[in-house]
C-alpha cells in the first residue's frame, strides 16, 4: 500500500517552473490523506487566480498517479495566508541563491522522453518526426538524441553533414535541422560509421554535459528525448538530472514487444517519472486495394497503455515513406504530410501536447506582485 512518505517524494518531483523549486519545499503541500486507493493531497496556491494552477495540479496528479497502487487523485486547493506567502518567497529566494540551476533547459521547458524497452520498433523515426510534427504546431522544439551508441538523428533529419560548434562562453550551440534545435553524439565525430565504445560512467557524463553545457534557447517549449532501449545507466541519469521529464511508451502491436516495454514504464514510475501515454508502432500494413495485413499482430499498444493506466496516444502504421524519409533525410511528416504515417504521427503529437500543453506565460507570482502593489497603495492612502 502507498504511504505518506510515497505520496511526498512523488510530490518533490513536482516543480513550481517559475520558482524553480519543488511544491513540497517552498511548502506548498497541506494534509495527505490516504484511503485505499485514492490519495487526497492539500494544496496551497500563492494567490487564488494563480495562472499555473491547472499546470501544477495537473503534475500533481501524474506524479502522484504514477505511485502503484493508485487509481485516483483528489486536490484540496486552498489559498496562502500573508505569512505563508512571506515564507514561500523566502525560501524561493534561497533557493535561487543557493541552488543553481541544475541544467541549461529551462525549468518550463515541456521534456519528453521518448522510449522503448528494446531496440527495433522505430522509436528514433517517431522522436523525429515527433519533433517536427510539434514545431509546425508553432512551438520552439529541441530534439536530444540520447542514444548514445546507436545515434540517427541527424541522418533522419538530413544533418549528417553538420557538425557542433562552441560560443562565446564555451556553450554547445545546437544545429538547426529543418527549424529543429538538434544534439546529438552524432554531430561530434567525423564519420557516422565509427563506434563510440563508452562505458556507462561516460554516457552518463554525456547526457549531463548535453544537459548542462548546451546553450538550449530559454523560449524552448518542448524537449523532445530519443532515449536508448532499456532501463540502463542514461534513463537513471534522466530521471535525476530532470525532474520535469515525462515519458512516452513506444511498441509494436506483439506481446514480446508489448511485455519488455513495460519494464521501461515500471523503471520510469519507479523513478517519479510520469508516463504520458503509449504509441503503437509498425501497426500493420494496408494496400492501395484497402486490405490491411497485421504483419507484427495485434492489440500490443493498446493492451499497454490499459495495463499501464494510461492513453494510448495514437498507432503508427507500417508506411515504406516513413523509411526511406529517414534514411534520405527527408522526414515524412514534412515531406509526404498527407501519407498514413505522416497523419498518424501528427495525431500523436497533437495528442501529446493537449495532455502536457505549453505553460503559461502569466505568473502566479507576478500577479501576487501586482496585489502585494495594490495593498501597499491601499495603506498608503
């Protein structure tokens, strides 16, 4: 059974992305209760029109949903007294002052770690593609190619001929591919067919070095991660580096695949990481004639996203445009927008962002602000 010690370190991973610290900190958190499987948590918000409200008890609920045994979350909002006030800002401006900020992605920058239990059912397409999809939504997107080893990336987004660069203050400056903000390991060496034969201890460095010496844009809405297969040495470092990372499924319709991508979702709740939803990939194959072949089987995604609790965000047909975009670096949701792949994938990422929407630019604490100014003409008067 889930208990209160359970419930708050999920709730520390819940960050407040203006104040850049967790809820449980700046004393946020009220009462938990527990009662079988629902948890009831208090939540106290600064001011009662906070604009970050929904995005706050939105995380709350993910993260405290992720917990096993729990099927339903209840928020008591209520509203800070003038001393709790007072003592949030305290502790806001102690943290700023003592805590710098652990990565150069910007706190309210949307990150999805898009990931699979093993290697084959096209998890690197999708992140691409994803990427894309989200950018033409409007939005700001970075795409992080995490996999160390098996990088592709950059020839999937046509930058196997673009190499990384330095600024001024010795910051890596992404690459721009097809408006996408790009890094990977991928962009480093001279020749995509060498083997980078690093241990664990140097893939963790290079996923902290692309988190922290990046100089990632500050307006950057959505992070997208291409993860490696597994649950090894970079999903750890993920999970701790960036508190605010979310987790997308990808497999293939077989219960083999089905079966080993759950282990990547019990290894991201076991670490306070939300899971946003399960993508089906290589969902069977339709002819032109309308007849549809169920090359790798049947009912995997959605079989998941049921056992996992969570929406199966969309299934990817089998779509012979989606390979060869990549290897020609031409991806299809650009280049081919009206084939099965290209719609389907759109679909997913609209899916995506309606569940983890852009946060507001409003603040919470700049409207306390204007308060805290209307009180002070009040007594003046």
């Amino acid at each position: 059974m889930v208990t209160t010690h359970d419930v708050t370190a999920a709730l520390r991973h819940v960050v407040d992305p203006e104040l850049h610290a967790d809820i449980v900190d700046l004393g946020m958190v009220g009462d938990i209760l527990i009662q079988d499987s629902l948890v009831t948590v208090g939540l106290a918000l600064t001011i009662a029109s906070c604009p970050m409200r929904g995005q706050i008890e939105s995380d709350l609920k993910r993260r405290v949903g992720a917990l096993p045994g729990v099927d339903d979350v209840a928020i008591k909002v209520s509203v800070m007294s003038q001393e709790q006030r007072s003592t949030l800002m305290e502790r806001a401006r102690m943290n700023a002052r003592e805590n710098a900020a652990p990565t150069a992605v910007n706190p309210s920058t949307r990150v999805i770690a898009v990931s699979s239990g093993k290697g084959g059912v096209g998890k690197s397409s999708l992140s691409a593609n994803l990427a894309l999809a989200i950018k033409e939504q409007g939005h700001t997107v970075g795409l992080l190619d995490a996999d160390i080893w098996g990088f592709s990336a950059p020839r999937i987004l046509g930058a196997i001929d673009i190499r990384l660069e330095a600024n001024a203050d010795h910051k890596i400056v992404p690459s721009m591919a097809y408006g996408i903000h790009l890094v990977s390991t991928g962009l480093l060496i001279d020749d995509e067919d060498t083997a980078l034969m690093w241990r664990g201890l140097m893939l963790t460095k290079a996923v902290e070095q692309f988190l922290n010496d990046v100089a990632w844009p500050q307006d950057l809405g959505y992070l997208i991660i291409d993860m490696p297969p597994g649950t090894g040495d970079v999903q750890m470092a993920l999970a701790r580096i960036l508190p605010q990372a979310e987790m997308v499924v990808v497999t293939t319709p077989q219960l083999a695949a089905q079966k080993v991508a759950a282990r990547v979702a019990d290894m991201a709740r076991r670490s306070h990481m939300p899971l946003v939803g399960v993508v089906e990939n290589m969902a069977g194959f339709t002819t032109d004639s309308g007849e549809h072949y169920a090359i790798f089987g049947e009912g995997g995604g959605p079989a998941l996203a049921n056992d996992l609790g969570v929406p199966l965000l969309g299934s990817v047909p089998i779509d012979p445009l989606l390979a060869s975009g990549g290897d020609e670096g031409t991806p299809v949701v650009l280049d081919q927008p009206g084939s099965p792949a290209a719609a389907a994938i759109t679909s997913v990422a609209a899916a995506i962002t309606d569940i983890l929407p852009p946060l507001a630019l409003d603040s919470c604490v700049g409207r306390l602000g204007v308060l805290l100014d209307e009180l002070a003409e009040d007594r003046t008067s």
